[in-house]
C-alpha cells in the first residue's frame, strides 16, 4: 500500500494525526484528517523505509499516535498487585531495570499488565516525534475485544502482524491467555490455535473467533473457519474512511491505530 491523496496539503499539517503500527519488519502508518478521512495510507520496511515514507516522518507533526509490540508481559489480578512490588518481576524481562517495565491496569476485567517495549525503538520515536502517545499494541487489540461485548462461552482472538501473530482467549468475557507467536504459515497458525484449545480445555470449536491484521477473505481467515463456529473480524467498523477504493479495502490493516486515541487518552 502506497497511497497519498491529492488532498494532502503541508499547510494543514497541524489538523492532521500521524498513526503508526510498528511491526518487527514492517511499520503501517496513516495519516487522518479532522474529518476522518485517510489522506496517507503507507506500509514500508522499517529499517529501510521508502522515499514517501521517510519524508512524512520528517515532518513535524503535532499528533502522533504509535503503536509498538510488546517484548514480555506479565497478566497479575489486579488486587494482590502493587508497585512497590514491581522489582519481584523484573527477572522475567529482557531488561531487568525496574524503569524499563511499564504498567497498565484494565480495571473494568480486574488485572494489571506489566509489559516491556524494546527501549532503543522507543527512543527512536520519541526523537523523531517529541510528543508521541505510545500505546502496547496489546492494549489497542484488546479494547478493540472487548467492544464486541460477547459474553460466549469460548473466543479466540487473532490478530496477524507481518510474520507473528497476536492469539488470546476471552472466556465468558474473561482474558485467559494473550501471547505473540511466531506465524510464517498455515500450519504454525493451527498448532497455536489448536494448542490453546488443548490447554483450556475447550471442546469441538471455539464459539467465536475474532479475527485482524487480514481480512476475512485471506486464507487465514479460511484456516481459521475451520476451529470457529463463527469467523467475524476483530475491529468494529470506525469513523475513517476514504474515497480511494483501494485504501477502503486496506483500512482492516490500518483501523486498529484508531483505538490508540482512546488508549493514551
């Protein structure tokens, strides 16, 4: 995807937001009007980016949302968790400082991540963007989750990012699991989706799959059809839009960045 529209003006720069997802290999970044219209839509390797997409991370955006992966993380009930205990877990992160474990509490589901992001690409876009809001983007998939408000027995959720893929379990609401794994093929697909339903206990399928990063027509989605009673996909129809087909049918790659705004609000 390389789309940047005709109605994109310098002069207006200040009424645009800047959205990244920043994968391992791959970053996809939008910018939005204050009319919710998609007037840049972009995907580039990170570590050798395009032209286009080197000239718009040099402008000076005001708003800029990022959304980054997680290296570790930590589920803790939120009752029995304290900060002043955070130096009990820092032998389960890659860096062990206590300043390097961030912290986020969904109080509505009673627990408490703690979590890490690779501090160097943290760095990296707070020198490019001062004023970032950096958001997990765990955090971003979930909210997107739990707004489908489905209290089913049994809900898997996939999230596909370039070569891994985000996999968790709501049961009757509840988080259970959330981890990333490694995905290159069909095949590493099923044995993690068929391996949590193995641990959890979970009998014939899931009642319900949620699925993003791909649409329903990809053959991830077809894959999944066959674990699901029902396949339906992860983010719920938002405010962007566009009058570039081609960005229309892209936005299921991209309208997760939406939910950064609520998560760093």
């Amino acid at each position: 995807m390389n789309y940047i529209s005709v109605d994109f003006h310098l002069q207006y720069l200040n009424s645009y937001t800047l959205f990244i997802q920043g994968g391992l290999k791959e970053d996809h970044l939008a910018v939005v009007n204050k009319d919710n219209e998609v007037v840049v839509c972009l995907s580039y390797d990170n570590e050798n980016p395009s032209m286009e997409a080197a000239r718009l991370l040099s402008m000076p955006f005001e708003h800029v949302y990022v959304s980054l992966p997680h290296q570790n993380i930590i589920w803790i009930p939120s009752e029995v968790f304290s900060l002043d205990d955070l130096s009990l877990y820092t032998d389960y992160f890659v860096h062990t400082e206590v300043e390097h474990i961030a912290v986020k509490q969904f109080s509505e589901q009673g627990i408490t991540a703690l979590y890490q992001i690779e501090p160097a690409l943290q760095s990296r876009w707070r020198r490019l963007f001062p004023n970032v809001n950096i958001v997990p983007h765990f955090e971003a998939v979930l909210h997107q989750a739990w707004k489908h408000q489905d209290e089913a027995e049994s809900v898997l959720g996939v999230y596909v990012n370039d070569s891994s893929a985000d996999l968790f379990l709501l049961v009757h609401g509840e988080l259970r699991i959330y981890n990333t794994y490694e995905v290159k093929t069909l095949e590493d697909l099923s044995y993690f989706v068929l391996s949590i339903m193995k641990n959890f206990s979970i009998e014939g399928k899931y009642k319900q799959i949620l699925l993003g990063g791909v649409s329903l027509s990809s053959v991830w989605a077809e894959r999944l059809a066959f674990y699901g009673e029902e396949v339906k996909p992860l983010v719920i129809a938002g405010n962007w839009h566009s009058e570039n087909e081609e960005v229309t049918q892209a936005i299921h790659k991209f309208s997760i960045l939406e939910e950064l705004v609520v998560c760093a609000s």
